[in-house]
C-alpha cells in the first residue's frame, strides 16, 4: 500500500494552511509559527496580513512561561457606539452592586464582548468598582 498524502504526521519541515480571511494558499515551516492567545500555534497572512491558527500547534500556558500580551486574548472589536457601550456598563455597575446587597459575596463581576466590570467589597462601607473598556484576557493551567 502507499500513502497519497498522510493527514495523521505533521511533517517537521512544512506545511500548507489556507488562510481564513483572504483565502491564500500559504506554505509555512515550523519556524514561521509563533503562539499567540491561549498558547495557540499562529502564522500570520503574508498577503493580507491576519493570524490564523494552525492545527496541531499549542503550547500549556504556565506561571512561568505566559507572556502579555502575546498570550493574551484581545477583545476590541465592536459594531456598538462608546454611548451605548457607556450605558450598558453603567447598567451592570447598578446590576453588580444590587446582587452583592444581597448576597453575602465578595465580589460580582460581568464581560460581554469589548468590556469587563469588576464591583467588590474591601469593606462594609462601600463597594469598589473597576471597569475596563478594552482587556485581555487567557488561561494559566496550575
């Protein structure tokens, strides 16, 4: 028997992706992939210039070995206006702070695409809150 093409090695040398934005043929060596958020194997678009992701490619994010940004996933891109953005999160900030009026937790927060609240308690005076209109975010393993 001989194999055609065999999909279960990944060769050490190179390997072919079509890019998921512009639709290139692209030909790629294990030196041109970096890894990017969440530890994912990455090689960006000579043509268009995005990152794809390359299957097969991912190192374990670690104490030791996570790096921002480059690790991190970036969460920008919106269809929605700074207004409405603005009165969404000063609708959550009320919403954070009722749930821990009535709850006996120490902090309650919410994320929804391009923002992320934080309200908790140091104390019994007041709350803290702290509100980002653009972060990143990944995962460490222990």
């Amino acid at each position: 028997m001989k194999v055609i093409k065999d999909n279960y090695h990944k060769s050490n040398d190179e390997s072919n992706i079509t890019c998921d934005y512009c639709g290139s043929e692209l030909k790629f060596e294990e030196s041109d992939v970096y890894y990017g958020e969440y530890g994912l194997g990455k090689i960006e678009c000579p043509l268009c210039g995005r990152a794809n992701n390359v299957d097969g490619y991912e190192i374990k994010l670690t104490q030791d070995n996570v790096n921002y940004p480059e690790h991190y996933y970036h969460f920008y891109e919106t269809e929605d206006s700074d207004l409405q953005i603005d009165e969404r999160i000063n609708q959550e900030v009320k919403e954070c702070i009722d749930y821990l009026l009535t709850h006996d937790d120490e902090y309650f927060y919410y994320v929804e695409g391009k923002y992320f609240v934080l309200v908790y308690r140091p104390d019994d005076v007041g709350f803290n809150v702290v509100v980002s209109k653009d972060f990143y975010t990944t995962f460490v393993e222990k």
